[in-house]
C-alpha cells in the first residue's frame, strides 16, 4: 500500500481586522470570539479523537475474534464515499484481469498481514484543510510485533459523523494509488485500440487516419477543443504548407508497419491533488527498417467518469500551450 500528506488553514485575529478597517474592537468582544473559536477547535478535536477511537475499537475488536475478517464491511460503515467510489473502480479492474492484485496489497486498517494484539494510539489531530488524525497501529504480542503510522484524512457525512476520506502511510495516499490503478488501465485500454486499428489499416490508411485517434472519447474538452480551431486553420493554411501539427503526439513514428506496444514506464499523482495524472511510456513501432521506440509523456485528468488526456509534452514543452501560442501568433497575422 502507498500513500501521502496535507495542510491548514489558520483563524484571523477580530481585533486586528478590526483595527485594519478604522474601528476600535473592545476587549471583552475579542476575548468572546477567542473563547468561541478556542471552544470550536477544542470540540472538533475532541468529537474526531472519540470518533477515531470508537472506530478502531470496533474494527480492531473483530480482527482479535476473526483471523479472517472481511474489511470492506468496516470499509462500508466507515469510509467516504468518494474512497469507496475509487476503491470500486480498482476492484472492477481487477476482475477483468483474473483477480490479479490491482490496488493495494495491504490491509489499511491494520497495515500488516499477521497480528496478534492490535492497538491503537492517537499522537495528534490537526483542524487544517482537511481534518487530520495521526495514529500509531500498535502490533503487540509475539507474532509480527511493530508499530506502523498512519495520518487518517477524514470528512464529515451526512450524518455528522467523521468518516475517512483517505489512508496516509508509506509515503502516499491510498486514494492516489487507486485514482493511479485507473489511469494506467486507460492509457492502456486507449492505446491497445490505437494499436488495433494501425494493425487492421493499411500503411497509407493509417497516415491518413492518424488524426481519427484524438477523438472525444480519449481527449479532454478543453485539450479538444483547442486541437479542433488548429486542424481547422492547419486545413485552410495547408495550401501554404504550413501545418501545426507536423509530428505525431502518440509515438507512433514516422514509418511504421505495426505497432508492437505501449509500456508505461510511470505514472504519478500530481502534488497539486486534484483527479490528474501525468504519465510516461514508451510506443515500440515495427518500422519497415527498423524498429522504432519513442518516449510519449502525457498529462491525464478525470472528466465525466473517465480519465482522458488533457495534455502532450512535445520535449519540454505543454502541446496545449504550444497550440494557444500558435492560434495567437495566426490571430496577429490577419489584425
């Protein structure tokens, strides 16, 4: 299992912004509000360590009678559903290919495989961001005795009742590593449609086709949208031999027969948390002299329920950037 970590907020001083504004703030008023906010703090504090406690004591209370329990049953009382959403799709995944392990190999409640006396302890709370609880996991008694950390990012449902929006040990999130799992099966699942359609064309078929392969259901809108007004303009300057898009953003190669795979060689969260991935591979093409590899890396981003690619790095540079560069400097031209 891999996960990962977060931030807070701070609250403002009433008296000072106050102040700021012209106007007097009178002490009794600021000790008021530092009372209220303090309280705040103190409670949500105090309503997250109970939550947490009486959680584990359920959780870690049936592992101690059951040397076999299913999680997904604490998964289900205890997890947000955005967790369990992502958690399914990997489950899904990994039905498709034989029940290989797809998502992590690791219990998150216990973060281990064996135990003997499970304990928790609660080192501190953070009411940043995103509520935070960190926790030891205590593995007590002779057979795999440790202790393994974990910080608990937690939301409120719907009922007021804290749940566990992601697992945070071992480097990175659990949620990342799932929102990871689906992105590789579709840049998997895109380019072994692309190969499978380059295998069934012919050679000049496939030049002319080439285009066919950024459609809807692989780009983003916004990526789309912009490739679309340069196809266009590359149409009507093409008299002129002027074209953008002059080299093939898939990797396929110049001169190419078949298309033997695809190998992603990474693929990672971006820091900034948001659903978007930018990943690296290799496009191994058969050419008629030689065999071709070229390194694709790309930018992908969860869009209506499916991961599609929002960006292309042509060397060091973003291709989206590349392309509102390129509508500006043909704007210019026609002022």
């Amino acid at each position: 299992m891999k996960q990962k970590t977060l931030k807070r907020l701070a609250a403002a001083m009433t008296g000072l912004l106050l102040a700021s504004c012209g106007q007097q703030a009178k002490p009794t008023d600021t000790a008021a509000e530092t009372s209220d906010s303090t309280s705040v703090v103190r409670n949500d504090s105090t309503d997250i360590a109970d939550r947490i406690t009486s959680i584990y004591n359920d959780v870690f209370g049936i592992y101690q009678q059951n040397n076999d329990p299913d999680r997904r049953v604490f998964d289900r009382k205890y997890l947000t559903a955005d967790f369990l959403c992502w958690q399914h799709r990997v489950d899904s995944i990994a039905e498709l290919h034989m029940g290989e392990i797809i998502g992590p190999d690791s219990d998150h409640w216990i973060l281990g495989q064996d135990w003997d006396k499970l304990t928790m302890r609660i080192d501190s709370i953070s009411l940043k961001e995103q509520p935070v609880a960190f926790i030891t996991v205590i593995h007590g008694g002779k057979m795999a005795p440790g202790e393994e950390h974990v910080a608990l990012l937690l939301q409120k449902g719907d009922d007021g009742n804290w749940l566990i929006d992601d697992f945070m040990a071992y480097g990175t999130g659990e949620k990342d590593f799932l929102k990871i799992c689906t992105a590789e099966e579709r840049i998997n699942n895109i380019y072994t449609a692309i190969i499978a359609e380059c295998k069934r064309q012919s050679t000049s078929e496939r030049v002319a086709n080439l285009a066919s392969f950024n459609a809807a259901p692989y780009l983003s809108e916004s990526y789309l949208r912009l490739y679309q007004q340069v196809d266009s303009l590359d149409e009507a300057n093409n008299a002129e031999g002027l074209r953008f898009f002059n080299s093939d953003h898939w990797g396929l190669g110049q001169e190419y027969s078949s298309i033997d795979e695809a190998r992603i060689d990474s693929c990672q969260m971006m820091s900034d948390k948001r659903a978007y991935v930018k990943a690296t591979l290799t496009v191994i093409s058969i050419g008629m002299k030689a065999t071709e590899q070229n390194a694709v890396r790309l930018f992908m981003v969860w869009e209506d329920g499916l991961w599609r690619i929002d960006d292309f790095m042509n060397g060091t540079l973003s291709e989206k950037n590349l392309m509102t560069e390129y509508l500006k400097d043909e704007g210019k031209k026609h002022e």
